[in-house]
C-alpha cells in the first residue's frame, strides 16, 4: 500500500473539510453510515479515503475504497474523490453540482462500462468542469477547484491528520493554536488595512475576526502568560511574512486569497476540530472560542454570502489578476499545510529530546 506524505494528506483532508464538508457527509452516508451527522475527511491512502464520521452509535472512522482502484499519484486522489461524491449523489437521490454532473456521453449509474468500471465517475479529469472556460464559471467554483492543485511532497508526521481523529495530545493542540495566532496577528492586520473598502465588506464584518478569540484559549490553555511561551514555526514565520508581504502591497485579491483559505476552512472542517478536541480534553467554549462563531449568525449562510462576493469580485479583475490570485490561494494552501509538517517535527524534536 502507498502511503501517501503528510503533505499530501494534509492538502487533501483540508481542502476537502474545509471546502466541501457537505459532499464529506454525502460520502458517509452513501458508503455504510447513512445516520451520519458528521463527517471529517481524515486519511488519503493508495486503496482509499478515511473518514471521522459521527452518528447515532458515536465516533469511529470509515474508510471507502476508490471506485477505480489503488492509485499512487497525488493527482489521482482528486479524480477518485469526485467519483465517490458523484456515486454517493446517484445512490441518495441527490443532484450532482454542475461542475461535477456527469458529462454527455457519460454512461449512467456507478457501474457503467469506463476503463475503471464507470464511465459516469471515471471520465471527470477530462470532462466537465476541469475544461470549462473559466469566464463561464462562477468565481468561487474556479476558487475552489484550483485549491486541488499539487501541494508539496515533504515527510513528516501526521500531525493533523491526530488531531482530527482525536489521537492528538492536549500540547498537540495548544502548538496549532499558538500558530493559529501568530498567523491571525497578520492576517487580521492586512484584511483591516486592505478589506475596510466598502466594497469588500461582506468579507470581513467585525463577527469574523478572531484574534480576541484565540488569545482567550491561550490564556485558558497556557496561562496569563502564554505570550511569553509560544513561538512560531519556520513554515509559520514564512507564512506572516508572505501575508505582510501582500498587504504592504496593498493587494486586496492577495489578502483574500488568504483570508478564504483560513477563515472558509474554520467555518467548515474547522467546526469538526472543535468538536473533537472539546470531547477529548474536556473543553468548553474557554479552549476553542477560536472555532465559536455564534456572532456571525448562521454558518452556511454566511458561507453561501461569501461565495456569492467571490463571484461578484471575479468580473472585477482582468485575466492575469485572475490567475494571479488563484496562484496566491494555492500559495496559501502550501504554507498551511507547511504548518503542519513542522508542527510534526517539532513534536519529534521534542520527544527526541525528552528520550
């Protein structure tokens, strides 16, 4: 069995939690947990795709195997996820999204006569939505899908991957909240300085930020003083930078590419970490007000809002600033998940040192 680096993992499981945490749940219930009310992408192998998923008998994972069989390649992880999202949506009734229907010509149901049994799910990396013109799309649907582009190849440990199946320990973490700081120290700065233009405003209203919020936990977790025990990771340091870097630019698609990167994330998978981390450390809102976003009102209308801005801003910008901000969002995507695999050295330094 191919094992896949953390890098990978980590790029998969989070955007697939952070941007379609809804087709995560189809998935569930469609393969054998249809009482599902929960479910976190939380493993990529070369056989199939791992699960947290959450219903009347508890918490326990579910793995699916994909439809066409072991894979190797990181761009082929994408390919079999779809599948599974169109054949979860055959099996429960439910209307594919557009850019995921099956193409003309497409045989129907899940077991047509493709190369790898089912055309209706095989033939997507060279159908639909992966050769639209991008002027005929929805901006947010370019966003997202460009999100799947190939993140870097590091080893290192499944840091996140622990903590989103509940194996993490208690400083597992505090660790990701401390770098969840010193990245909202910057991020927050740059949307005030470039999003207080009226014109960007359903981006960023004042419920969203989350700087009051994380200093909170830290206090709880750590103590009054925490600021004085905390500090960035490499991949972090290079992440604030990056982000400074953008807003002293005055680049306002930049920042929010960043801005949609962190914040749809915390609205979407981010809700099944604090889930899972109040249960396992006995945490109530002191610990994970990071994740509380009861102010902003409803979560999936405001996600629903935000995409709508997204696509008011995409007939904005000309063709190069277009691609020059879908460039800067899989930027984001690498440094996040450049986070994750230090925070996993770390954690080896560190237990290395206490041998």
């Amino acid at each position: 069995m191919t094992s896949f680096s953390e890098a990978v993992v980590a790029g998969v499981t989070g955007h697939m939690n952070g941007d379609h945490s809804d087709d995560n749940l189809l998935i569930a219930r469609a393969f054998g947990r249809p009482g599902a009310t929960a479910s976190t992408m939380v493993g990529v192998t070369s056989e199939g795709g791992v699960w947290s998923v959450t219903d009347a008998e508890g918490t326990s994972d579910l793995e699916v195997a994909w439809p066409g069989g072991s894979i190797s390649e990181r761009p082929e992880i994408r390919r079999e996820v779809v599948k599974l999202y169109r054949t979860a949506c055959e099996r429960l009734g439910v209307p594919a999204r557009e850019e995921h229907a099956p193409a003309e010509g497409d045989a129907k149901g899940p077991h047509g006569g493709g190369a790898h049994g089912g055309a209706a799910h095989g033939s997507h990396a060279h159908h639909g939505a992966d050769h639209e013109p991008e002027g005929e799309k929805q901006f947010s649907k370019v966003i997202r899908e460009s999100s799947w582009s190939d993140h870097s190849d590091s080893e290192g440990a499944t840091f996140m991957e622990d903590i989103m199946r509940g194996h993490g320990t208690r400083e597992d973490y505090i660790d990701l909240v401390a770098q969840h700081y010193f990245m909202y120290v910057a991020l927050e700065a740059a949307a005030a300085r470039v999003l207080a233009d009226p014109a960007y405003a359903a981006f960023h209203p004042a419920a969203l930020v989350r700087l009051p919020a994380l200093e909170e936990d830290l206090e709880h977790l750590i103590g009054a003083d925490w600021r004085d025990r905390i500090s960035p990771v490499p991949a972090t340091e290079a992440y604030v930078a990056r982000i400074d870097e953008v807003a002293a630019e005055g680049w306002a698609a930049g920042v929010i590419a960043h801005h949609y990167t962190r914040y749809l994330g915390d609205l979407s998978g981010g809700q099944m970490i604090a889930k899972r981390v109040a249960k396992q450390h006995e945490l109530d809102r002191a610990g994970i007000a990071f994740y509380d976003f009861t102010e902003l009102g409803s979560i999936p209308e405001f996600k629903a809002a935000y995409r709508e801005a997204l696509d008011a801003l995409g007939p904005e910008l000309d063709e190069a600033e277009r691609e020059r901000m879908l460039d800067e969002v899989r930027t984001a995507y690498h440094f996040n998940t450049a986070v994750f695999v230090d925070l996993g050295k770390r954690k080896r330094e560190h237990a290395s040192a206490s041998a």
